[in-house]
C-alpha cells in the first residue's frame, strides 16, 4: 500500500472545534423535529462507505452479506503491511552493513594508488567483495518490501473498485432496504428509551429545581456550553479511527492525531466542569452528605462553599497568569506539528470563570432553599 503524509492544517482542526459542534445540534434538532428517523438512512449509508467502505461497512449496514466479499481482501490488506513493517528491520540491518562496508572501502584504499603492497590489495579487495555482498543482500531485502507492497497494492485496488461500483448503487440498495422492513412490519428499527439513573453520590442537590432569573441565565450559558463542547467527543471518533486506519493500512502513523485529541480533551474538561456541577454529577465521596435533610445539604453547601470559592479564585487568576503569558509568547507546541499551545490554554480560566458563576448561582439557591425552608 501507498503510505502518506497527510498533516491536519491548524485552521482546519480550530475550525472543526467550532462549527462541528453547531452543525451537529443542528442535526439533532432537525431530527426532534421530525421525529425518529427511518431506517436505514441514505445519509449514514454513505458515511460508512467512505469511513469503513473498504471493509464493506455499508454494506453491512444495509444488511447485504455482499460486504463480507470486502474482509478477506482487507485482510489480505492487513498481513501484507505487517510483512511490509517487518521488512523494515531487515532493510535497516542491511543499509547500515552496507554503509559500514563501503566506509570499510575507504579505509582499505592504498597510501600509494599505484604502487599498492600485496596487502593493500588483498584488504581492498575483501572490502570490495564485502560491499557486493552487503549490496545484494539490502538489494533482495528492499525486493521483500517491494514485494509485499506490490500485492497490499493490487488487493486494495480490488477494494476501490468495488467501493466505486457500489457508490452509485446504494440510493436504491437504501429504497431496497426500506421496503423490506416495511414489508416486514416495521417502518424504523426499534429504539430504546431506558430512563436515565444518575450514579449514586449524583443528583441529591435539593435546590435543582430552584430558579431565580439571574440563575437561570447563568444556568442556560453554563448548559450551551456543555452541551457544545460534548460534541467534541465524537470528533474523536473520527481522528483515532484515521490514526488506526492510516497506520495500519497505510503504514502511516501520525503524532498530530494523538496530540490534537488530548489538546482537545484537555479543553473539553476545563469548559465541561461548570455543566457537570449545574447537573451536580460531580461523584461525592461522601458517606455523612447523604444522610441529612435536604435543608441540611442545602446548610452544609452553604458553608463548605468558601473552600469552594477559594479553589476557583485562586485557579481563576493564576490560569489567567498562565494563560496570559502564553498568549504574549505565542506559544506552540515544540512537536512537528506546531499547534498554538495559547489557545489551549485559555481554556483554564475561561472554564473557572464558568465555574465561579456556577457556583454563585448554586450558592443564591442554596440561600434561597434554607430561607424558604425547603420550599
């Protein structure tokens, strides 16, 4: 198999991170629009050709055993490129025998080109024999490699023709399909709706349900915010399944994927934190908390809240500091790749100003709980 180079341009990955997540709820909300999709869709048929269309994925969604025609040339695929990656031992041992013989050579080289000693000659002449040798054998260890290519090659050319022959099929493959569950009875596969159950130590704020207009604003900014940047998770998806795809199909890892998937997980975390404390799925490692009253948590959150504030605080403006700094400096990352590290790193006190609003508002209520007493 051909190996490539791609590299994530850095406008295209800061770019994702801001419009995948608004088209992706644009599509969420299209679909509680139109209620639960039928399926199977056109749309997805072809996602699953062109992310796993050379295992036969769409065909398998459509429920085609034609695609188990794609897995064993993918397979053949895949034990090619392991012959290919071992090969490269060899082709590293032998190149670096022939460099030795050939520096071998030069040191051999007579002081007096034309009058050389019978020894001269014998020692030039077994480094010379030395250097063919070491030749012939790095010559037969890159034909291996070649070899192995040549075949990963003519069976992944077999997978591309069969994707392009089925590209214009699948519109009437995903008509085919529908009929059938129709005929069967059913207009869309089943979808469960099993009711959530928040992990024990979760959910036991007494003041949830509390509401005053401030709250709520900070409320609804502290869950878009969630909201948006859970979407990244499925961004993931996407970049490790690349990584996966190129590196073992294509013999090409990279090191951009890894770091621009921790980078953005780093992210998500810092702006996530103040969601997860407004749904108060923060776990609670707490065996006292849980026995009292709700006017009792509602008291204990009160006064545990200045450690509360001064966390925040003191992370708010020292990630400022560092972030500041970061931001003056231009800071990349010192990998190949160069992402702006600065960036990154506003992440920190923008996600603990979130979280200090989101703390005032569950401190207005908790205020409000106890002088209400529970109402």
């Amino acid at each position: 198999m051909p190996s490539f180079t791609f590299v994530l341009p850095h406008w295209v990955y800061w770019g994702l991170l801001l419009v995948f997540p608004i088209v992706a709820m644009a599509f969420i909300a299209r679909h509680r629009r139109r209620g639960v999709p039928l399926e199977p869709q056109l749309f997805n048929a072809y996602l699953f050709w062109i992310t796993g269309g050379f295992m036969g994925l769409h065909r398998l969604y459509l429920k085609s055993w034609l695609g188990l025609v794609y897995l064993p040339l993918f397979c053949v695929v895949l034990w090619c490129n392991g012959e290919v990656r071992d090969s490269r031992e060899d082709i590293s041992r032998t190149t670096a025998a022939l460099e030795q013989a050939e520096t071998a050579v030069k040191a051999a080289a007579p002081i007096d080109a034309a009058a050389p000693t019978p020894e001269e000659r014998k020692a030039l002449g077994d480094a010379t024999q030395t250097v063919r040798t070491r030749q012939s054998e790095a010559a037969a260890a890159e034909a291996v490699r070649s070899h192995w290519r040549g075949i990963a090659l003519a069976f992944a050319v077999g997978i591309a023709a069969l994707m392009v022959i089925d590209a214009p099929l699948l519109p009437s493959l995903v008509r085919r399909r529908r009929a059938q569950g129709a005929a069967a009875g059913y207009a869309a596969d089943p979808i469960s709706h099993e009711p959530e159950t928040p992990p024990q130590g979760t959910a036991e704020d007494p003041t949830l349900r509390m509401r005053t207009p401030f709250t709520d604003w900070i409320d609804r900014m502290n869950r878009v915010v969630g909201e948006y940047v859970a979407y990244w998770g499925l961004l993931a998806v996407f970049a490790y399944y690349y990584e996966v795809v190129a590196r073992f199909v294509f013999n090409s890892p990279t090191n951009w994927v890894h770091e621009s998937m921790f980078l953005m997980f780093g992210m998500q975390y810092m702006l996530s934190g103040a969601y997860a404390y407004r749904e108060d799925q923060h776990v609670r490692v707490d065996v006292i908390y849980a026995k009292f009253s709700p006017r009792g948590k509602a008291i204990a959150d009160i006064i545990t809240s200045v450690f509360f504030f001064i966390f925040i605080i003191t992370m708010l403006v020292t990630g400022y500091r560092f972030a500041a700094d970061a931001v003056n400096a231009g800071e990349h990352s010192f990998t190949e790749w160069g992402i702006q590290y600065w960036v990154v790193k506003l992440a920190i006190p923008v996600g603990a100003a979130l979280l200090l609003l989101q703390g005032v508002s569950k401190l207005i209520k908790d205020i409000l709980f106890v002088a209400r007493r529970g109402a």
